[in-house]
C-alpha cells in the first residue's frame, strides 16, 4: 500500500494542508509564554537556577541599545537576563520589552520590540522557543512627500553570529567581557521536545 494509508485499518492518514494558519497560532501562544515568564521575572525575580537568553534582531525598528553594541552586533544578539539586570519590563500596549544590563561594566537600557525577538530559553529547564522575524522589517505607512528609509545590508562575511553570543551584565561587570555561548544544546525544532 501507498505511505498515504494505514497499512492495517486501510485509512488514509496522509495529513492535509491546513487552510487555518495553526503554526502563527502556536507562534503567537509561545510569543505570550515568554511574555508571562518575563512579566513573571520582573516581578518576583528569577527563582532557583532559571535565567534567560533572549535573542533578538538588533537591525529591527524600534530596537534602542548603545551605538557601540549596535556596531559590534549590526543584526542580531542574544542577552542573558540571569544575575545582575534591572528594570525588566513588559509593556504590552506597545508591544515592548525593555531592561538594564552592563556591557563591559558600562550600564545600558534595551529597549526590544517583541516583534524582532526571534528566541527565547530557560536553559535551567531545556526550555527554547524560536520564532519567525522576517528578513525585512514590515514597511510602515510614510506620511505623504516621505521617503521609507531601509536599514542598509549587513557584510555577513564580517558580522558575528549573535545566536552564539551572550552578554550577561555579571560577566561583564567582572571585567571579563562578553561570554561565548553555544545555544543549540538549547534549541529544539518546534514545540514536541529537543531537536
């Protein structure tokens, strides 16, 4: 029999395309998941061993970070939120998530977008939530006898791979600088388990 029926009830067990978008659905349920565990964090802190790697798209609209880091991570980076940040917030209405870290001992305010964070971990438990971000940021309406500015092109040759790189404000209060980070021990395909 074909690999479209079940060999011993001779149903057909090939799975549709679905005309329902389920995959932004479940996107946009995990979006919220990491939205609760950062209000979550914000309020009460981080419990026992959990901290988080937030990774997100430093070239998206509305990213606010020093010049300095834009430079050295021009498309993305991940942050880990684990001893030493400060005013984590989750601003819903605007869609927004903003929080204090020290790079290299010099304090700074991120301001992130939810729309350009593309991963999220609690490595305490295995927990790792990708999501789609768009290569180019959605174009936003310009006001008339306005020209929409696009970001310019990242040499892909000279920028660091930011899903491999973590800044923790602890380390870099130490003076010891930003930590290198392998996240696909963390990583996982989709929301079944471990890919």
């Amino acid at each position: 029999m074909s690999d479209d029926h079940d060999e011993e009830n001779g149903f057909d067990t090939a799975i549709p395309d679905s005309l329902m978008p389920y995959d932004s659905w479940i996107e946009d349920a995990y979006r919220q998941v990491m939205l609760r565990a950062l209000e979550y964090a914000a309020a009460q802190g981080l419990p026992g061993d959990h901290h988080f790697y937030l990774t997100f798209r430093t070239d998206w609209p509305g990213v606010e970070m020093p010049d300095r880091l834009r430079a050295q991570y021009p498309h993305e980076i991940t942050i880990v939120l684990q001893h030493q940040f400060w005013d984590l917030k989750v601003d819903r209405a605007h869609q927004i998530i903003s929080v204090g870290l020290s790079f290299g001992g010099i304090p700074s305010t991120l301001v992130i977008p939810v729309a350009a964070v593309s991963a999220f971990a609690d490595p305490h438990i295995r927990l790792a939530l990708r999501f789609t971000v768009p290569e180019q940021p959605p174009v936003t309406a310009a006001a008339p006898n306005v020209v929409p500015v696009q970001p310019a092109p990242v040499d892909t040759a000279q920028a660091t791979p930011a899903a491999d790189t973590a800044a923790d404000g602890a380390d870099a209060d130490k003076g010891e600088g930003s930590q290198v980070v392998s996240l696909a021990a963390f990583r996982k395909k989709g929301p079944g388990g471990p890919g």
